[in-house]
C-alpha cells in the first residue's frame, strides 16, 4: 500500500494537491514520458491555454496508466515543466481536479524557458505504482 504523508513542523500543502512524502507501495513502478498537450495525430489542444493543455496532458497520462491497469491515483510523483508563473494558478486548479488531497502525489514545478514545441505551456513527468491485482502487461 503506498503512503502519503505531510508531516507536523514544517510547511504543509494547504489544500494544493500535492503530498510531502509518499511511500511507495508494492507494485509495478511506471515511468512515463513527459505528456503535452498532443492529440493522437500531435496536434496542439488548447494553444494559448494552460487549463486546456494541463487537462489534454493529464487526459494523455490516463491513457498511458490505464494501458497497464493504473489511474492517476497510483501516481506517486510528479514533475511539472511551466513556461509563464502567470499559469501557476491554472496549473494547481487542473490538478486539484485530478489529484484529491487523500491521492496527492509527491511533486515538483519547475519553470522552464521553452517545451519541445512553442505552443506548449506545460509538461508533465509522472511515476506510478499501479498495484499487483490491477497490473496487466502492455498490449
């Protein structure tokens, strides 16, 4: 079972969808590859709008988890790439929707100059720990 903890006497999450430590529980760990906001033909979704692309980019890290019998709560770290401080906002209200106090990931923002593309304002790199009886082999 994974744990995910914010310990007394130092600086808590305050309702942002973030944990400050998360054991690992027993499992497949699942490395995914930094999600955009692609659609299946690598066309940008939402271009010029954080919300939109942080929502195609989590909507990418589903797919990716559900191939092997995870959900974005088996998440237990996330890196975020962000191009504009102005987007932070935007960025925590997608993934508090995704991400409830409770399933939290241990995670990670960091600004960056530039994304592979131009039009992309964000980048997410999860790892997930999707338990035995849900795991299954990728097709």
């Amino acid at each position: 079972m994974t744990h995910r903890f914010n310990p007394s006497g130092m600086w808590q999450p305050n309702g942002r969808a973030f944990s400050q430590g998360v054991v690992q529980g027993e499992g497949a760990v699942l490395h995914v590859t930094g999600q955009v906001a692609w659609d299946e033909h690598g066309d940008v979704v939402g271009a010029g709008d954080v919300e939109a692309q942080m929502e195609k980019a989590v909507d990418n890290v589903r797919l990716v988890l559900a191939e092997v019998g995870g959900e974005l709560a088996d998440i237990v770290s996330m890196t975020i790439y962000f191009l504009d401080r102005a987007d932070l906002p935007g960025i925590q209200r997608v993934r508090a929707r995704h991400f409830p106090l409770e399933t939290a990931p241990a995670s990670v923002l960091i600004q960056v100059p530039g994304l592979v593309a131009p039009e992309l304002l964000v980048e997410l790199v999860p790892i997930a720990v999707v338990p035995p009886e849900r795991f299954r082999p990728p097709r």
